[in-house]
C-alpha cells in the first residue's frame, strides 16, 4: 500500500517562497536577444524586463503564506535529498564520474540542512525545541498509527496525525470498500529507522515556519481484505517487506508550534530527480 502514499516531491510555489528569503539583495539582470545578422540594420535588442525578482517572491510568499493557513499540506520542501541505494545507486566502476557528483551534493545539501535546523532554532529559541533523537521514533509511532487507523476507519485519527493530501487519499480509499473489512499487521521491523533528512524553512509570517523530516522504516508487513461472510479476499494477507520513506512535518504557525503529523511517503533521490530540483531552484 506504500506505493499508493507517495506524494509529489514539491510544489514550484513553495520553492518560491523558500527563495523569497534569499532574494532580497540579490541583482536582478536583462536578458538579451541574440544577434541575427551583420547588416547594419540589426540591432541587439533587450528583452522586456520582468518585474523585479523580490516583487515577485514577496506575490508568492503572500499568497503561499495564506495558504498555509487554509492547509497543512505545503509539498515537500524543495531539494530535500534521500540518499540512494541498490539500483537507484550508481555504479561505482561503470558510472564514478556520476556517483562522484551524488555524494557531494549529498554532503553539501547534508551541511544546509544542519545550517538551516541551526537557523531555525536559534530564530524561535524561546518558543521550539529541537530533539533530533525523537524525530526518528516519533516517526515510527505516526507510522503504525496511520496504517492501523487506516485499517480500522478510523478516520478522526487520521485526521489528527495526516497533512491534508495523504488524508484525502486515505479517506477516499476508505470509502472505496464498501462492505470489505481490512487487517493491516506489522510483523516486525527489518532494520532500524534512520532519519535521512531533517530539515526546517522560516515562512514569511512573523513567528511561522515548517520543519520536515524524511524516516526510512524497513518492516515486514500484511494486509488482509475480508469479505463480508468473513472470508479472505484472495491475493490478500501475504507478509511483505517494505522499506519506506515516511516524510513527518511539524508547523509553527504565529509562535505556536504543533505536533507531528505524516505528510506521506516518497522515494529516493536519482540524478535525474536532482538535476531537477535544481532547474526548479533557478526557476
């Protein structure tokens, strides 16, 4: 069912909003056509200017941010990074060259986000605390409880610890069953969680920002369709061993910060995925 819980790795306006911050100060450059000939008639003219770059962000940031009061689901932050691995891993003897530029955006990416944690506390020091150690438990725990209150219906929980987005899915897959009752059981946990990313953004409401973090969860799992005579639905109740990328965020919206909630899953990084994100960095 993990496959059915991934989300869309990030919205263009939230990357937006997070350059917003950056973009006060920077210079702003004209664009300019290139020359089509040597007659003396040819000119090399400029483009039209686009308005200013801080003008823009702040329109975004704007509306980004009232958005955030209407929704708990802003996507996931932009160039959020999972390290890959099997055949998401380049090769080291046919492709190092690749591989080489995996790793050290790894790293760089891997000292932003400890700079942005860093950044983000000491910015609501007297109202956040940061406990790395929990964030992979924490993780842990929203991650039985989604797939058991799933199971059961039980959709005020669902509502009390899913981002809007994987909610609706839920709720909507739910209602899908009609007379069909679920079992979802968690065998046991293949390998410890690790937290493969952790990472915190200040939006642009004073005393408001978002912490996002991505927890790989190795178990082996079963789910089990029953028909309303109580017979198993065929092809169901198999044991699985899944590995996910559970991805928990946390607001703080006007000093006031919340709990943990699931905002989804989603898979690991490739260098198309980061060449991407890139493009979407400069955009």
């Amino acid at each position: 069912m993990a496959h059915c819980l991934r989300r869309r790795p990030f919205p263009p306006s939230l990357s937006m909003l997070q350059r917003s911050v950056r973009s006060f100060g920077e210079r702003n450059f004209g664009t300019v056509s290139s020359l089509r000939g040597n007659s003396p008639s040819t000119r090399l003219q400029k483009a039209p200017e686009p308005p200013p770059r801080t003008q823009r962000s702040m329109r975004v940031a704007q509306k980004i941010s009232g958005k955030m009061m209407e929704t708990t689901d802003l996507g996931l932050l932009p160039m959020t990074f999972i390290n890959p691995t099997g055949a998401n891993r380049p090769n080291i003897f046919k492709q190092p060259r690749q591989l080489a530029k995996l790793q050290w955006f790894r790293i760089k990416r891997k000292a932003m986000d400890l700079f942005s944690i860093a950044v983000y506390r000491w910015s609501h020091r007297k109202i956040i605390k940061v406990r790395f150690r929990q964030t992979g438990p924490t993780a842990v725990a929203l991650h039985r409880r989604m797939y058991t209150a799933f199971a059961e219906g039980d959709v005020d929980t669902l509502r009390k610890i899913c981002a809007d987005g994987i909610l609706e899915t839920l709720v909507a897959r739910i209602r899908q069953r009609k007379s069909e009752t679920v079992k979802w059981e968690l065998i046991k946990y293949n390998k410890r969680e690790r937290v493969m990313s952790n990472r915190a953004a200040a939006l642009m409401i004073e005393g408001s920002g978002i912490r996002q973090a991505v927890v790989r969860i190795s178990s082996q799992q079963s789910l089990t369709r029953f028909y309303v005579d109580g017979s198993i639905v065929p092809g169901t109740g198999k044991r699985k061993d899944v590995q996910e990328y559970i991805v928990i965020q946390k607001r703080l919206l006007h000093g006031k910060e919340e709990d943990w909630v699931v905002w989804g899953t989603t898979e690991e990084s490739t260098l198309e995925s980061v060449a991407e994100s890139k493009l979407q960095e400069l955009a």
